[in-house]
C-alpha cells in the first residue's frame, strides 16, 4: 500500500473521538482472533469441502443420507404412475420402499374389498378412498373373484401406500397413494410367442387323441371347428385318421402362460387331407386360398354318440315298421344345446305328436334344414337366424324312445345326405392379399410337412 495513504488513514484515526477510537480496536483485534484461531467445525467443514477428501471414502462402506421415507415412496409412485410403459412387471409396479409392511389377501367366498381391507386392519375411509381411486380400472375391485389374491403395502405409520391385484398373468391393477391421492394404473406384461407343435392318431375317437398329443380343451374345440364344415366329427372318423398342428405356445418373462392361436393344420380323414391355414384376418383358408367356412356346417349339435346313421330305410322303434329315414339321428343329453347349420328364416317352430318340439329353417338356393324332437324350442316362425345360433335343445317330445335330435336337410324339395352333399364355399380371401397369403401358406404346409417328419424320425 502506498506509504501517503497510511498516513492519511492514520491521521484521520487521530482525528476520531476517544469512543470511535475505541469501537474500531476492538472490532479489529476480534477480527484478528478469527484469523489466527479459526474454530475446529469451521475447519472441518472446510477440509470435508476439499476434492481431497473422497480419497478418505472407505470402499465397500455404506453411507447413509437423510432422506424422508414419505417422500421417497410417493416420488417413486408417481413416476411409475406417470409413465406406465416403464412397468413391465408387478415388481416395478410396486413403487415402494423395501421397508413397507407387506400382506397378501386371498379371496374368500361372500368376500369384498371392504371386507378384505376391514379383516387386514385397515378402517372404512381408506377402503372408501382406494375404491374411488382416480383412473378408469379401478372398477375391476368390485369384480374380485373367489380364489384372487390381492397385494397389500403400508408403511410405518400402517397407512395403504399400495394394492397390488393380479388380472391375469399379462395384466395387474396397481392403486398406489400419489400426491395425497390414491391412483390406479393398468399394467400389460410383453408376452412372448413361439412355434410349437402336435400330431395324433385316432384310436379310441377325437378327444382322446387330442389329449394324448397335448392339446389343450380348447384346441381340441377349435380344431374341431376349424374342419367343422368338411367332416361330421360325429360320423365321418374312423380308426387311424391323423391330425398334424402348428400353433402359438405364449410366455411372460420365460414363464409358459398357455397355448394360443393355431397357425396351421392338417387333418387326413378316410384317406383324404384337409389343411387350413390362418391369416392375418383370423379366419382360416385352404392353401389355395378359399374360406374354410361353408355356408352350412356339417352337424348342427355338440354330439354325445349318433345312433342312427343316414340310410334309405330303417325299422321305426315306435311305429314297428320299415320306413325311409331321410335324416341323421344325433343322441344326446336332453338339454343339449343344438344351433342352426347356416343362415336363414324360421318358416316353422311348433309341436305335433310326430315331431314334437320341430324347427324348420329356409335358407338360401332352395335349401331348408329340419331339427326334430327338441325339449325346448328358442325360435319363432318369421325368425331370422345366423350360423351357430342356438335354435332348440335336444329332447325326446314326438315319437322318440329316446333323446335325440333328428337332422334333415333338403335340396329343392328333396332329401340328401348331410354328411355328403356338397356345400356352397364362403368368399376366398380379398384379391390384393392373395400374394401375401401364398407366401404365408408355403410357410406353413413347410412347418406341417417337417413337423411330421420329426415325428416319424422319432417313431423310428
């Protein structure tokens, strides 16, 4: 500092009143006790501030920092909330802290989410305020079912923080408590798909062989469906026939979750092969292209045994005489539900001692189809009906000794064969997916055609 400035700071030091003069020494040899004294947390402070001092971080120490427990859950929870696509399983659904008190609650029969929460401690405001959670699933509480469980979490102050419940193995509904609020979310898993295989041979009959391929109920069902309008499942099988499948298994994270659509089949019945195909429209085709679908199916009731098959003449059980029997005799349980063969109007729905409970429908191309004998009738004359509609249920009523339905069908006025006459294709497939599906259908005849190789490789 310059020497002329000293002075000058010094003789207007001089200057200053007794009191001043005072005032500045004092605060100046405080100042300087700062200086040369510092305190002991002020250094500290100051050398834990330094780069340095991460070098002094033990590894493999746990820290811990002071966090709110509250707070951490509710900013966990409304992140996943707010961005659902992030969850893929129930455990990211879960937004919550490992120190959250968990109970799981099994559904009982007369249960309630009331009663489930009521029973796990929790009192009628807080099931009144998580069945009212905001968003649009949270309904799907109220249609618990015996045997689901449900996924309860509260913290340490024993409030609901989050309700985890199952919809499926691909869907969960989580209500988690969000800002003050209770908020409910729907959660869909990523579900896997694979190829898979079946091949069976007709032993016994169709079930059976489905069965011991591994097919599940409802394949065995939709494959019966699928060739519906080619063969009478009643009447048409025999010993030996083969049938050779390719469908979807389905998985969520590893874990199989059950069988999916059937992609492709074939079915060799008496000699002859069928195959089917299914495109991106969900309804299956020849490899050629044309509708599986017919305008009229082949039997028009899920069959128990047939006790009569289509011939010329037969010998009535009631009338005790030889007599022309144009029809088939489907025996079934009294109840069986029986659905109309192919589209059309209802022409009759009435009784008479010979037909009993009858139903005759007028379909299209002069065809008509009779069902005779139901237990009960659920058409009216004038009716207009679809394929599959239920039409009646199988009954004795009539001249029957026994329940059965009684299936005619007529062309132009006259009796045939319904197992063997022909009938009229649905549309083929649209002509500007023609390519794609041709494609597709090479494919699949390759996946048949290997699949049955590996099997008989195996065979042998």
């Amino acid at each position: 500092m310059n020497p002329n400035h000293l002075k000058t700071i010094k003789k207007l030091y001089l200057e200053l009143p007794k009191q001043h003069k005072m005032v500045i020494s004092s605060m100046s040899f405080f100042l300087l006790l700062l200086v040369l004294f510092p305190a002991e947390n002020a250094s500290a402070s100051r050398q834990n501030n330094q780069p340095n001092a991460l070098k002094e971080l033990e590894v493999g120490k746990r820290y811990s920092l002071d966090l709110s427990f509250e707070d951490t859950i509710l900013d966990s929870a409304a992140q996943n909330i707010s961005n659902p696509n992030k969850i893929n399983n129930s455990k990211d659904i879960t937004p919550l802290h490992t120190e959250l008190q968990w109970q799981t609650a099994k559904v009982r029969k007369g249960d309630s989410l009331a009663k489930i929460l009521h029973r796990l401690g929790f009192n009628a405001r807080t099931t009144y305020e998580v069945s009212s959670a905001k968003g649009k699933k949270t309904a799907l509480l109220k249609k618990i079912m015996v045997g689901d469980k449900l996924r309860i979490g509260s913290n340490k102050q024993g409030k609901l923080v989050s309700l985890i419940y199952p919809l499926s193995p691909i869907k969960t509904l989580a209500v988690n408590y969000v800002h003050n609020n209770y908020q409910s979310t729907v959660t869909t898993k990523t579900v896997e798909t694979r190829t898979a295989y079946a091949q069976g041979k007709i032993t016994s009959n169709f079930w059976n062989a489905g069965v011991v391929a591994g097919m599940d109920d409802n394949q065995i069902i939709n494959l019966a469906n699928m060739f519906g309008w080619d063969i009478d499942f009643a009447l048409d099988l025999r010993k030996d026939d083969t049938f050779n499948v390719v469908y979807e298994d389905r998985y969520v994270e590893g874990e199989f979750i059950g069988h999916g659509k059937i992609l492709a089949a074939e079915f060799i019945n008496q000699g002859e092969a069928f195959q089917a195909i299914r495109f991106s429209d969900g309804n299956y085709y020849t490899p050629a292209g044309k509708s599986m679908r017919k305008a009229f199916l082949r039997a028009p009731v899920n069959f128990k045994y047939i006790s009569s098959s289509f011939k010329n003449k037969r010998f009535h059980p009631v009338q005790k005489r030889w007599k022309a029997h144009k029809g088939i005799d489907y025996a079934a349980q009294v109840g069986t539900p029986v659905v109309a063969a192919g589209n059309g109007r209802v022409i009759k729905s009435t009784y008479n001692k010979y037909n009993g409970n009858y139903v005759f429908i007028q379909h299209g191309n002069g065809i008509m189809t009779k069902y005779l004998h139901f237990s009960k009738r659920k058409v009216k004359k004038g009716q207009r009906v679809k394929q599959g509609q239920l039409i009646g249920y199988v009954g004795m009523t009539g001249l029957a000794t026994g329940p059965h339905l009684h299936y005619a069908f007529l062309v132009n006025g006259v009796y045939r064969n319904p197992r063997t006459v022909k009938l009229p294709d649905a549309k083929p497939i649209v002509k500007k997916y023609r390519s794609q599906f041709k494609l597709l259908a090479k494919q699949r005849l390759q996946e048949l055609t290997g699949s049955k190789r590996t099997l008989l490789a195996m065979q042998n």
